[in-house]
C-alpha cells in the first residue's frame, strides 16, 4: 500500500466550514489498495475493513485489510458484451454471517436478459449452486445501451436497482413511436409504468430467496404499475447512495446530447435526484429542473406539443402501462456540455455524472484516518467522463459545490464508497471503455498527528570499477508537518560520519553494498531509505545507432535498427545476449529517465533479472512466458499462487533448474509481473530479438473503432553482461527509442495544463480533448526533420472561431503552425490543413487553443503530421 500525499486547496471548505477541528488540505494522502482489477465495477467495503468488488467479466474478488492481499472468490456466469454484464454488486448487511451478495448482470445462459440474483460466499469462495434468482427482466439486444447498473442495500435492507432505458444513445429524442423505430423510443421503458427499464427499483429481499415490496413504491399494489418500481421517468441512472440517517435517495441520471440542428431546447442535461418518496423523474419529457422536451413528430420533424410536469402522458403505442402518468420531479443538480450558470464548478465537455457517499463525521470514531469534520453532511458526487469528484452541501436552497481535491489525477471514478473507518475509497475504472487491465481501488485518508517525513535516495551511480567515488543525496527528503530533520548514514548497517543530507564515499574493494539513510523529525517518527551497490563491475553502455529517436513509423512496415553496446571495463561484449523489444502503447509518459508507458509489470520485470533466464516466445533457462501464460489461463487462483511462489522461489513445475527467491520485491510487485506474464495469452506485443542489428515490423493500423488507435512505438535495446564470468552480480544497460505515428490524439498527451479528456459516443467518435482558451498539451520529443504540412481533425464548439496552434517547446515558443477554426457545431469535427514552419529536428510540441470567449470550446481529435 503506496501513500501519496494530496496537498490541494480546500480553501473554500475550509471556509464554509466552522468545524472544531482544524483542517489541513495537505494532510489527505491517497493509498493504493488493489493496484490492478479488470474492468472493476463497484464494490462494497465490509464491516471488517475488506473490500468486496465485481469485475465487468464476472469476476467476485476481496481485498483482506490485513494482509493486502486480492482473492478471485468465484465468478458469476456472466454475458459481457457492450454495456451488459456484472455491472452492480451489493452486500447483505449481515454479510460477516451470512456470505449473502447481490449482483446485477446478464446471465450467460439467458443473455437476452438481466437479472438480479443472491449468491453466497463460503470458505472465501463462491458457493457452487448458491445463485437464487429474485427478479429478471427481458431488454431489447439490437442496440444494447443504456443498461444502468447501480446497486444499494439501506440500514433496512432494501435493496435499490438502477436500471437505464435501453434506448440507443442517438444524439436526438428518443420519443419515435413510429414501427421500426422501438429502440429510439423511450416511452416503451423509462415513461412505462408496467416495464422494469430505466427505472430503480426497491425490494427487500427476505431469507427464503424471495422478496417483498416495501412500503411506499411508486406502485406498490400493483395496480398500475409493477410493485418494484420505486422510481420511473430515467434514462440511465448509474450510481447512487441512501442516506441512512435521512432515508434520501441519491441518484445520478446520465443525460443525452441533442443534435443542434434538430433545433431543440434543452439539449440535454446530466442530473443528481434526491427523493425520500417513490416518484417520476419526467424522462424522456422532461430534463433538469424540469424543462419540458417537446413531443416531436419524427414523421414530419416538427414539435407536436410540451407537457406541464404536473401532467406528463405516455401516448406510445408501446406503452403498456397507464397513460397519465405521475407528476414530474426536478433534479437537484444539473448541467450540460456548457459552462453551468447555476453551478460552475462542474466545468464543461462531455459527461456522466454518478452519486456517491454522504459523509457523517462521528466524533465517536477511533479511526485516525477518517475524514474530516469540515466534511460532514457533505454528499459526494464524481464524474467519470470530467474526472473530478465534487462535495455537495446539503440542506440551503440550492445546493452549495465545492471541488474536492481538484488537482487529484483521476483514471474514470466509477465507484465511490465511505468505509467503517471513515475514509473514501473509490474505484478509477481505467481510460478505456472495456479491457482495463490496470483498474484499481484507491483510499483518500485524512492523516493526523505527527506525520513519518517522506525519505529520498539519489545515487550519483549505482555500479562501476573501483575506486569508485559516488555522492549520495537525500536533500529531497521532506517533513510533511514541517519539521527540521536530521539523516544518519549507514552502508552495509555501519554508521558513516556525518549527519547531513549529503554524503560522499569512495569505494575501494569490489562487493555489494547497501547504503541507507533515516531521516527522522523531531518527535523521532523515522523513515528508511537505501540503494545498492555494485562495485568491480561498471554497467554496459547501450545505444540505438538507428532509428532516430523522435521519428514517425508507418503502420505495418519495415524498421531496421542497429544497437551498440560499450563495456567500459573492457570485458568483450556478447552480439547474441543484445536484445530488442518494441511495444505499442498509447503514449508515453515524461518521468525521470523519460521512460516509455509501460505496462507496469513489465516495467518492474525489466528491472530485475527476469529476462535473463526468460524470454516472451521461446525457452531459455525457464519456459517461455507465453508458456506459462497458456498454461494458467483459465485457473483463476493462479495469479495469486505464482506471485507467492515467485517471491519464496520453486523447482519443479517447469524442469529441475531451481527459481531463485525474489526478496527484493514486495508482494504488489510481484503481482503485477504475473499480471503481465499472463495478459501474455492474448497479447501480440513483439517478444524480444536478439543481436546488434535486424528488422522490427511495425504493428498493423489498430481496426476502425478501437480505442488507442494511434500512439507511440518504443524500441527497447538492453544487454544484460555476465558478472565478471558469474564472481559479481549481473549488470543490465539499456535504452530507448520513441517512434510516433504520424497522427497524434490529443487525448494521447504527454503533459495537459487545462484540456479536457472526454470519450464520446454522442457525436465524434474516439478519445477526445477539448479546450478552454489558453490550454494547451504537450506532445514531446518529436522529430520534425522533413516534416512540411498538417493536418487536423478539430471543431469549434460554440458560437465564435477558434485558432489552433502548434508552437515549439512551450505556449509562447516559435509559432509552427496556426490553423484557424470556425464554428462547427456540438460535436461536429472536420479536417483542416496547414504549413508547418520551423528548422525541424527533435522538438517538443505544444498544442494551444485561441478561444474568443468562455462559451467556446476547441475540439481537437488528432493532428497528422505530412512530408
């Protein structure tokens, strides 16, 4: 578990707040529970501090408080395709007892169905033949959108559903009533009382596996509607929350785009509903504060009529319920694609709004790192296209928005949770719609007393020939309360003289060495850290000779490369130990060493001694990784049995040559290494080559609609030496080149200051940036040499011009480019060309955005780069 320190402004809680106890906006850290999940969905902190999650795939895992540790219980049968699949989990209340869950998914047997069903766990593990199916309903599987997937069990136990209306995402109305046009209408769901679809439902499960209809649904008789049905008239309700000390439910109702052209008004809004009593919530007549959306004649494109909210009617020839139906409820909170004037600080662009936890500061509670009073009574909301997560005060005549920890970067909120110990815990989905290998579970704490300092360790070189003088820096090192340290030195656990944070040694005999620092504050809270030492044995130098670093590849060809490797001990150098790897990756990252964006399993691998006794294809000392990867690939408890085998060592499995023990890596590390060893049984990444020169081919144009249709390919050479023939550890040098495709996304940046990452479904298609004036993005280390024109595939989202412009090295540096941009529409992008400018060579370029006023937006997908 990795702290992080979150020293963002508060300022305006901090105001708002008259709370006894003082806060302290530096002292919330962020931790890292579950560093990697598959599509994580939402989750459940238990009464014992462990974390119950789905996965979109299926998969029912815990994370135990105590050890660390992830546990794979089982997995539900589940149909996962577009937006079906175990999308919601609850646990009952008495879960430590019962082992009772309940899931919202798509059953892989009935697929043209969900269901909700009870499951239970026993002995950490799934109970076979345990599912208990309490309710299910048909949706319609052409068009398979808008599928809700929200769960919450109350302190009374019941159980709440959210369930969206199934209707094609199409940037218009869905109110087309006409006969081939049944998924584009959403009257045959959201406004139907007799169907389950965009609606959330409430029933209290009981022992038998049967449920009963609480008191105070929206039609609790039955009469007219279905007893579940606790609120109707939703589009796509994702996440929400109970209140157990009011009984108020919070929900957020992802909303729709309307085409400009259709000249509609409202275009659509995202919401936050608050009701304690079943009711409509207007859809899809209604949006927001209750702006009525005209009936409109698809026949002959014309408005037919708007409804007052106390009057709404469903008139659907699909409607299989009543026809007057309940009076409008408006949302709480709302917001379009624009600035909002009722709430700025939600910002602008594409969105999806969710509901989270209401804080309730106990000062009865034990816990050191719950959250803070300034907090309480404060609802969470988060948005998962905008990436930011909001506190909510509650109670005045409009709700008062403050940002909570504005400057936290945020991989797609999806879940947001208040644990026993009142900390927020919270699930970052991953960038990608589907297939994220990298979802994780993260704590924000509120750190009081006195805090460890935060050690740094810096090394003027870790190996070399002696007499070998290096100078040791721990100035980074920091109190986060502020006090004066004091470093004490030690190498190989012998105390060193001297008590600054700089330290010189030389040394003179040929061994490994670990040098340490502690770095202590005044209360003597210590911390640790050290580097090891190589002395008799200087690191191989590597260098690509070709190609340029910075240059373009294009798709599915050729790339010659030749690699030189120095030994400046002398010691020769061995051609067949050379190796080349290249990957694909959306982007890379600019971080010390500018290394390449990883997978970070692999990252860890390349920097132990993985690869010197395993290859990715072929044998060598140990099997082939994608060996291993085929073998385990439907065992669900292998990750978690090889990472622990991995850090004891073993013989056996794959021949008598033993695996050594791996000390030197924690747990978490090691489990993302067998993450990446197994992701190996679907991933085509090019395995390492061998020897000084060849030929890489480039991979193939990704197929239309894929995600990471464009990026980066990093060619990695390394050359691991022998050890002086085995009498001192083995030495690995390597490097680097960047290749880029010739189109660059926007979405794809090295560094953001200010633009928007948005994915939209609604209009254009892919990974998005949208910019206020003045943001800009960096795109770094691209080589420019023969580059003479671009091309850009962009938009002017508002009413004025924009400008594109390309400069070098910074926002105010030489000018490169200027592409002028006129208005274009919501959402709508079209290509424009322009001259590059400049002497060309290894540049880093940013993208800038010239906007006339607040209310325009630049859109901006990708800019090629031509000869």
């Amino acid at each position: 578990m990795k702290p992080l320190c979150l020293a963002f402004a508060l300022v305006h809680l901090v105001a708002l707040s008259p709370a006894a106890e003082p806060l302290d906006p530096k002292r919330f850290e962020q931790e890292i529970l579950v560093p990697m999940a598959r599509d994580a969905t939402q989750m459940e902190i238990l009464p014992s501090g462990d974390i119950l999650f789905a996965e979109f795939w299926g998969a029912v895992k815990r994370w135990d408080a105590k050890s660390g540790s992830v546990q794979t219980l089982g997995k539900v049968a589940t149909h996962a395709k577009g937006e079906v699949g175990l999308l919601g989990i609850a646990a009952d209340r008495d879960f430590e007892r019962t082992g009772h869950f309940y899931a919202l998914f798509c059953p892989l047997e009935k697929p043209e169905t969900m269901r909700v069903s009870r499951f239970t766990v026993q002995e950490n593990a799934l109970a076979a033949g345990s599912e208990v199916e309490l309710l299910s309903w048909p949706y319609d599987t052409e068009h398979v959108f808008h599928m809700g997937g929200a769960m919450w069990m109350d302190a009374k136990g019941d159980l709440y559903i959210g369930n969206g209306d199934n209707c094609h995402w199409n940037p218009g109305l869905p109110q087309d009533t006409r006969p081939d046009r049944k998924n584009w209408d959403a009257f045959r769901s959201a406004a139907n009382s007799r169907d389950l679809r965009g609606k959330i439902l409430r029933i209290h499960p009981r022992p038998d596996g049967t449920y009963a209809i609480p008191k105070g649904n929206l039609f609790s008789d039955g009469k007219d509607g279905r007893p579940e049905i606790f609120a109707m008239g939703i589009r796509n309700p994702f996440r929400m929350t109970v209140d157990d000390r009011t009984g108020t439910l919070y929900f957020g109702d992802v909303g729709p785009n309307v085409l400009p052209e259709l000249g509609v008004n409202p275009v659509g809004y995202e919401e936050i509903n608050a009701t304690q009593t079943g009711g409509n919530f207007g859809w899809p007549l209604f949006v927001g504060p209750n702006e009525a959306l005209p009936l409109y004649d698809f026949a002959t494109n014309r408005e037919i009529k708007r409804y007052a909210p106390e009057s709404p009617e469903n008139l659907s020839p699909r409607n299989t319920g009543i026809t007057k139906l309940p009076p409008a409820q408006p949302a709480l909170i709302w917001y379009s694609n624009l600035p909002s004037k009722e709430f700025p600080s939600l910002g602008s662009g594409g969105r999806s709004i969710m509901a989270g936890p209401v804080y309730h500061f106990d000062p009865a509670n034990p816990s050191p790192i719950k959250l803070p009073e300034a907090l309480d009574g404060r609802l969470f909301i988060y948005e998962w296209m905008r990436n930011w997560v909001q506190t909510v005060k509650l109670g005045s005549s409009r709700p008062e928005i403050e940002p909570f920890l504005p400057s936290l970067s945020l991989r797609r909120p999806i879940d947001l949770k208040i644990g026993p110990d009142g900390a927020l815990y919270m699930i970052e989905y991953g960038d990608q719609w589907w297939e994220n290998n990298d979802s994780r579970i993260v704590r924000i704490v509120y750190r009081r007393g006195n805090r460890p300092p935060v050690p740094s360790l810096a090394s003027s070189e870790t190996a070399g020939l002696q007499p070998l003088a290096l100078n040791f820096d721990a100035s980074a090192s920091r109190d986060p309360d502020g006090d004066a340290l004091r470093f004490t030195w030690k190498i190989n656990g012998v105390d060193q003289p001297g008590s600054e944070p700089k330290f010189a040694h030389t040394f003179v005999e040929s061994g490994t060495y670990e040098v340490s620092i502690a770095v202590a504050d005044k209360h003597g809270a210590t911390s640790k850290a050290s580097e090891t030492i190589h002395i008799g044995n200087a690191r191989p130098a590597v260098r690509f000779e070709s190609p340029a670093h910075g240059s373009f590849f294009e798709w599915d060809s050729a790339i010659p490369y030749k690699i030189s490797v120095t030994e400046s001990d002398g010691d020769p150098v061995q051609p067949n130990l050379i190796t080349m790897q290249a990957e694909f990756r959306g982007r890379r990252f600019d971080g010390p060493g500018d290394t390449a964006l990883v997978d970070p399993g692999l990252a860890l691998m390349r920097g132990s001694t993985c690869f010197a006794c395993h290859m990715a294809d072929t044998p060598s000392a140990g099997p082939a990784y994608k060996t291993v990867a085929l073998k385990y690939k439907d065992d669900l408890a292998a990750p978690e049995r090889l990472a622990q085998k991995v850090l004891s060592g073993g013989a056996g499995t794959w021949g008598q040559i033993p695996m050594p023990p791996h000390p030197q890596h924690s747990l978490d590390q090691i489990r993302r290494m067998i993450h990446w060893v197994l992701s190996l049984k679907d991933d085509p990444s090019s395995p390492p080559q061998s020897g000084p020169s060849g030929i890489c081919r480039a991979p193939k144009k990704p197929a239309e609609g894929t995600r990471v249709d464009e990026g980066v390919l990093i060619l990695t050479a390394a050359y691991t030496d022998d050890g002086k023939q085995g009498k001192l550890p083995r030495l690995r040098g390597e490097t680097s080149v960047v290749l880029h495709s010739r189109r660059k996304k926007a979405a794809l940046f090295d560094e953001n200051q200010g633009m928007a990452y948005v994915e939209s479904v609604e209009g254009e298609k892919g990974l998005l940036g949208q910019f206020k004036d003045g943001a800009h993005i960096f795109w770094r280390e691209v080589n420019l040499e023969g580059i003479r024109q671009i091309k850009a595939r962009t938009g002017s989202l508002g009413r004025g011009n924009a400008t594109l412009e390309l400069h070098a090295n910074s926002p105010t540096g030489p000018l490169l480019a200027s592409i002028p941009v006129p208005p274009t529409g919501e959402g709508q992008f079209v290509e424009l060309s322009a001259p590059l400018a400049g002497p060309g060579g290894l540049t880093d370029i940013c993208v800038v955005a010239r906007c006339p006023d607040s209310e325009t937006l630049l859109g901006l997908n990708w800019v090629e780069f031509l000869r």
